[in-house]
C-alpha cells in the first residue's frame, strides 16, 4: 500500500514535473476563462486559427533566438490583421477567409521549421513539450498567464455585455471594439502560452472544451466561468501527472481528460444533458397520455 | 408663487432633455455603400415616432447612427443636444433589440438581462448596489416579469422575452429609447401590454423610436412618424405623414395595396370606399382617407 502510494507521489519528487504540473494548470485555468467566451460567439475556430497561425512567429522567434512569445505574439497580430483585411475588402465568407489566411501561416511555419531545424524542432510545435520546458519560457508563460486573468477579472462583466448585445453595450458607454480587440489579444497571448504546454494542434480544445462543458452544466454565466475554470485547472493538472506514468504526449492526456469530463456532462447534465432531455420527453409524453 | 414639486420638476428636465436632432446625415459604409444621404428629422420630448420603410431603406442605419455604431459621412446626429458619444455616457440612450438579433441560447437569467441595464450606472467594476436591485426588481415589476426572474431567457415566450428587454431599458432609464420591431413573434396581449407601457412612458417625457413594419399599429400608438428610402421622405404628425400617398412613395410596387369602395362594397354605387395597405403584417385600413381607430384594447 505504502509502496503504491510512494510510487504515485513519485512525480512531486521531480522539478521538471512540478513546473509541468502547475505551468499547465495555470495555462489551463486561463484558457478556460476565455473559452466561457469564445464558445458563445461561434467564434471557436478563431482560436484553431490563432494557434496555426502563429506558428511562423514561433518559429522565427528561435531562428533569431527571441523570445517566443514576442515571435507568437507579432504572427498572432499579422493573422487577425491579415483575416479583417481580407474580410472587408473581398466578398469571401468568414470561414474561407480564416482557412485560407491560417493555412497559409502555419505552412510558412512549417516551412522556415524544416529549412532550420537546428533551431527549432517541428514536433515540439504541433505537439508541445511541457516537461521540458525552459526556466525563461515558465516566466513568460506565468506572466502571460497571471495578466490575462487578472484583466479578466475586472472586466468579466463588460465582456459579457459585450458578447451578449454589442449594442446594449455600446448605448452604456463601454467602448466594445477596445473590448473585442483586448479579448482576441488576450487570446492570443493564452494561445501562444497553451502551444509549450499541448502544442498548435490541441489548443484549440484548452479553449473550447471546458466552456463548452461548463455551459451544459449552467445557465448562470458566474458560474459557468466558475465551473469551466475549475476543469481547465483540473485536467490540466492532473493531465501533466497521468502523463508521467503514461510516458505520453501532456498535450494529448490534458485533452482525452477534459473530453472525458464534456462527455459525461453531455450525458449526465441535470438539465441540458442527453438523458434529462429523454427524460423531459418521457414525462411531456406520459403527461399528454 | 410655489416652488415646484420635486417630482414634477425632475418630469420637466426630462422634458427639456429627451430629443433626437438628425441633420443632413450621410452614412457610406467602408464597402462603399451609401445606405442613408441627406436625412433630417427632429424629434421632440414626449414622442412615440415610428421609423417606417421597406428593408434596406436604411432603418438599421439610422438606429446605428444614433448608437454611434456607424460614423456619419457627412452630418450629424445630436442626443439632447449633445453628441453621441456624450449622450452615450450619460445612459440617455436604451436600445430594445429585434428579437432575432438575441442570442436566446446565451447562459444568463432574466434578471441579469435587466441588471445589464444598470451597468452604465455602475463603478468599472459593476458592483450592483442596493439601488440598483431595487431599480431592477421595479423594472421586472413593471412589465409583470418577476415570477420569470431566475429563468433562463431561451426558455421564455415571444411576448416575454420582448419584455425582458423592456424592463432592461426601464433599469437603464434611458431617456431616449430606441425599439427594433418590438411586436414580431409577439401574442395581441402583450402589445397591447408593451403599446401600454410606451404611452406611459411617453406621458413622463420620454422619446421612443420605433422601428417597424407593422403598419396598421403604427396610427394606434405612434403620434409622429419618419418615412424612410435612403432619406427622409417625410416626417411629422401621423396624421399629416402616413398617408396613402406618402406610403405609396416609401413602399413603390413591394406593398400590397387594394381598394374596397362602390359596387365591390356595397350594392349601390358609394362613394365612400376603404383602402387596405400591407406588407407582411398588420395592415393598415383606410376609410375614405382617414385612419381607422382600432378600439382600444382594455387594460390588462
């Protein structure tokens, strides 16, 4: 029994776990803050299309030996500029435009990471490498991390207004492209921070799945931010753990957890789950009859 | 002579306050469609105006203007004298939104729909204070939602989910308020319940616009109307503005429009005859050329 337990307190034991453990964390409770947001608008894709795209900064950043995040950060901006510019001055649909222009991006990365792969490996791009992540990139992801959520502590309220009738907002004075402009930043920013702990192709799920679990679990949208915070801290603690006994991609561990936990709550909701829905039916049937 | 009752003095303010000055507006869109050119109208304290025109004839635009979500190109639009942005500010402004412009799945309650409609009074952090729960619950009293306050918005009837937003520019207390197409998807009670509120609303100073195209309600409620296509075609008194003439300019071939009168009517030849104007909804019965009266619908 003790020995179990010794084995399974084995990677607390290990510095590089522990920073894995809790730079995950608080990527994952940042991204899930967002994600309360980012499911609502249809704009999921968005952040796919973000964390594609940023990867040619990411990868100039270590060709020129910059900081990451500045590299992520600059591509990040390129991209949202690129996807209005070509919005506005065409007659392409939203979708097409976000394909094209992210496409695009994460190809020049793949290309500029193949022609110097000295400096940058492709693998820990697209998949991450949380254990092995260095001193220096843990403080940028903290900082990054520890900004976005205090900015969206204060301004959780006028952000929901926001998203939920721009011109409400407007008419009581909250300035709304300012608000829309800092919470694509912000997810940038998140985005950049998830791609060291589950690479470009999973952030997509830190920043949906826990707002999209939460929000079959509330009507309440406190609480939904509540409740899609906890599982993004949760599994993603927990995922960077499993992962050492796994011996398994992080990234793929902290995503299968929370999609475990969507489905059970796609199932088992009191109220907006599958078999609460059945048992409505059931009722409303029984009750006609 | 007596100084003047608070209350009545504090109506009077609002009297001076709420107007709506739209001179020589221009809007072009960066797409460079100009949907709005040389638009005027002024609107006074203690008005329910309706904005009348087919799709397109820039309705949207000109409630757009007013919010300050499109810049004019040329003119300008005043907020009791003030500019937009200024009378943004200062909360004069409540926007009711057409219902199809809501996202009824959005996870919040009824009640804090109506709180949004506090915020502008609000510190930056939005902290409700003990007023502004009173003003809320005043607010869902008003419009005969408080059992419905702890339901979530998707969950309630057309005629409900209208109200909600009514008690959300009641809580702002806005005193300009624009609606957008307040009665689609609504049951006869509950507009003759939101026409109720409107009028009382209007007795206390307030400046409703209302867009609409709802015609045949429009002479029940509304005592000016602005008609729109792309600009002001006329504005003024209902009764000087919405006539068949005039509707006949703002509509062109898209409304249906037939006239009743002598043998069709009656057996005898009568000169008297009633003329039937329509878009999609509730059409707008002329006798001769005078605006039928519906019967009040008694308070409920």
């Amino acid at each position: 029994m003790s020995a179990l337990l010794a084995e399974l307190l084995i990677p607390f034991d290990y510095g590089y776990m522990l920073k894995a453990m809790w730079v995950s964390a608080l990527v994952g409770g940042v991204c899930a803050f967002l994600s309360a947001y980012l499911m609502l608008k249809g704009w999921s894709l968005m952040g796919d299309a973000l964390a594609h795209s940023i990867v040619p900064g990411v990868a100039a950043a270590a060709i020129l030996g910059a900081p990451f995040a500045v590299g992520a950060f600059f591509a990040g901006i390129l991209a949202s500029v690129a996807m209005n510019f070509v919005k506005q001055k065409s007659r392409l649909r939203e979708d097409a435009v976000i394909g094209l222009v992210f496409t695009a991006l994460f190809a020049l990365g793949l290309l500029m990471a193949s022609i110097w792969p000295t400096s940058v490996s492709i693998q820990t791009i697209v998949l991450g490498n949380i254990l092995a992540i260095a001193d220096e990139d843990v403080v940028q992801v903290a900082i990054i991390a520890g900004v976005s959520l205090a900015v969206m502590l204060l301004v959780w309220k006028d952000m929901m207004v926001t998203f939920f009738d721009e011109n409400h907002a407007r008419s009581i004075g909250i300035n709304t492209t300012f608000l829309k402009g800092l919470f694509f930043t912000l997810l940038s920013a998140c985005t950049v921070a998830a791609l060291q702990t589950v690479g470009a192709c999973l952030v997509i799920a830190m920043v949906v799945t826990p707002g999209a679990t939460a929000y079959l679990l509330t009507d309440r949208f406190g609480r939904l931010i509540v409740i899609s915070v906890a599982l993004g801290v949760t599994t993603s603690f927990v995922g960077a753990y499993i992962s050492y006994f796994l011996d398994g991609a992080t990234g793929g561990v902290i995503v299968c957890l929370q999609t475990l936990l969507f489905l059970a709550a796609f199932f088992f909701a009191p109220k907006h789950g599958v078999l609460a829905s059945r048992r409505r039916r059931q009722a409303a049937i029984e009750a006609a009859a | 002579m007596n100084a003047p009752v608070p209350e009545i003095a504090a109506a009077a303010d609002a009297k001076l306050g709420a107007s709506i000055s739209v001179r020589r507006l221009n809007v072009t869109y960066p797409n460079g469609f100009t949907a709005v050119t040389d638009a005027s109208f002024e609107l006074d304290p203690g008005t329910i105006c309706a904005l009348v025109g087919v799709n397109g004839s820039g309705k949207s635009t000109i409630f757009k203007a007013i919010m300050g979500f499109v810049r004019p190109t040329a003119g300008e639009v005043r907020l009791c004298g003030l500019t937009v942005g200024e009378a943004l500010k200062r909360n004069i402004v409540a926007y009711v939104p057409q219902s199809e412009d809501v996202d009824w799945n959005f996870p919040v309650l009824v009640e804090t729909v109506v709180m949004m409609g506090r915020y502008g009074h609000m510190n930056f952090l939005r902290m409700a204070s003990r007023a502004d729960r009173y003003k809320v619950d005043e607010a869902l009293e008003r419009v005969g939602m408080s059992e419905y306050r702890k339901r979530q918005i998707g969950e309630l009837s057309g005629g409900q989910k209208k109200r909600v937003f009514l008690a959300r520019a009641l809580a702002q207390e806005g005193r300009i308020i624009l609606l957008d197409e307040p009665f689609t998807g609504v049951d006869v009670k509950t507009e003759a319940a939101i026409v109720g509120l409107l009028r009382e609303l209007r007795a206390s100073g307030h400046l409703m616009l209302v867009s609409t195209h709802n015609l045949g309600s429009v002479p029940d409620f509304c005592d000016h109307v602005v008609l729109l296509n792309r600009t002001v075609l006329a504005a003024g008194p209902t009764a000087e503005v919405f006539t068949q003439k005039n509707l006949e300019l703002a509509f062109g071939g898209v409304l249906r429009n037939f006239q009743l009168g002598g043998a069709a009517l009656h057996d005898d030849a009568d000169a008297r005859s009633v003329t039937v104007l329509t878009d999609d909804e509730r059409p707008l019965v002329l006798y001769g050329d005078k605006h039928s009266r519906r019967q009040e619908p008694d308070g409920e």
